[in-house]
C-alpha cells in the first residue's frame, strides 16, 4: 500500500459545478500541533463555498476533514 505525501505549502484548488450559480469546493492543507499526542497533524479540508445575495458575501461549509 502506498501513501501520498501531502505538500508544503497550503494549496486551494478550485473546481466549479456545472449550472450553479457562484459555488465550488476549496480544499486546503491545514497544519496543527496536537498537544495530546504531542505531534504536528496535517489535515486535508474541503469546503462548499456559494455566494449568498441576500446578505452580499460568501458562505464557507466544511464538507470533509481528513488526515492529509
């Protein structure tokens, strides 16, 4: 069984749905010092972000988290 390395850097990737209107996902790299295990964690999260008009801004919605 093989494992992918996640990267460095912090990275976003976007991808828009086909027919709606101003949402698409954003996944981030997420870097974390776990106090109770003593060790950095890395985390994969992956967002639902859409535009709200009603109240002029963005809505971000955590989909998934997981261990990168």
């Amino acid at each position: 069984m093989s494992c992918a390395t996640a990267p460095e850097e912090p990275i976003t990737q976007v991808a828009a749905f086909p027919g709606a209107a101003d949402v698409h996902w954003e996944t981030q790299i997420s870097v974390t010092w776990n106090e109770q295990e003593r060790a950095v964690e890395r985390e994969e999260l992956i967002y639902e972000v859409s535009w709200i008009p009603e109240l002029g801004t963005y809505r971000w919605f955590l989909r998934s988290r997981r261990k990168a």
